[in-house]
C-alpha cells in the first residue's frame, strides 16, 4: 500500500535514492524528515517514478521498484489533441506504465513511500503524486501539505486519469460478460 507520495527534482533523487534503489544503501535523510504533519510516514520500501526527457540524464533503470519514463513537461491546450507520433508528450504508453505500477504499489502488502521525480520536482512527478495520492486515498490535503512546491501538469495528469478510466472500463466489461454468460447458461 502506498502511504505517503512525495516529488522531488532530479538531483534529490540521485542524492537521496541511487545508491538505496541499486544496492541497498541506506537512505541519508535527515531526522527531522520524519517530524511533524508533513513529516515522511513511516515505511517499508521505497519506490519510484523517474521522469526525464531527452535533454536529461537517466541515472536509474525499470526495476520492481523503479518505473522509468521519458517524456518533456509541455501541455497541448486542449485534452482532443492528438499526440503527433516522434514528439516527447507524454503518451497513452507512458501513463499505462506509470498507472500500472501504482496500482502495482498500491495493492502490495507492504508500506511503500512513493517518490516520483521529474528535473524540478514541480511539474511531471507533481502530477505523477497528485494522482498517487488520489489512487491511493491519501487525501488531497495531505499531498498538497507535503508537496507545496508541485504544479501539477495537467495533461499528465489527464493521461494517467485516462489509463485509471481505461483499466475501469475493461474490468465493468469483463463483470458484464461474465454477467451475461452466466445468464445465458441459467435461461438454457
């Protein structure tokens, strides 16, 4: 279950998290992280979203607890915008991925602390906890507190809205042609 989702910016990520996610390092965070409502909540593991674009380094790999993406932080203005093949919008692929580890993280047994971290921690990996918290139930005004710096980017948020819709929609579909068969076997 995850039960607390925090953005933070590359260098943090690299600083806080590499040598905890590729060999077990223990994390250095200060004390005082722990302290106080917008303190880290206690935890089990620790996982990830990296989000980077073309311009930016990549210094983690997909893992069971990495999941990494690559797409620049830049909004169509309108949500019926069609994403032109070869560009770097964030694409129903990408926010797939990164709902299909949340839900992933979500339905663990253990206390996950989520991080997602895009160059500034505002923006992509905003969007990527507003949505993990939201999936999660930790409550708007919990991830807000602990996130003040995130605005969060809306068509990321959009597309990953999009996949939780999509993942809904086949599980109705799946119940529905249950449903009906089993009618359909009973009126035989």
């Amino acid at each position: 279950m995850i039960v607390d989702a925090r953005a933070i910016s590359i260098d943090q990520a690299k600083y806080f998290l590499l040598k905890h996610l590729r060999e077990g390092a223990p994390v250095p965070f200060p004390k005082t992280i722990y302290q106080g409502d917008n303190g880290i909540q206690p935890f089990d593991k620790i996982a990830l979203v990296s989000i980077t674009d073309s311009e930016m380094e990549k210094p983690f790999v997909d893992s069971e607890f990495v999941c990494c993406v690559e797409f620049k932080d830049i909004e169509p203005m309108n949500i019926d915008y069609v994403v032109p093949p070869g560009t770097e919008y964030m694409t129903e692929a990408h926010a797939s991925k990164v709902y299909s580890f949340i839900k992933k993280l979500y339905a663990a047994p253990e206390r996950i602390l989520l991080f997602a971290h895009c160059r500034h921690g505002m923006c992509r990996s905003g969007a990527v906890v507003d949505f993990a918290g939201m999936y999660a139930g930790l409550g708007y005004w919990n991830t807000k507190r602990r996130n003040p710096q995130i605005v969060p980017n809306h068509w990321v948020q959009f597309q990953l809205i999009q996949a939780l819709f999509v993942d809904r929609l086949s599980k109705n579909e799946e119940r529905l042609s249950v449903t009906t068969d089993s009618s359909s076997v009973e009126s035989a």
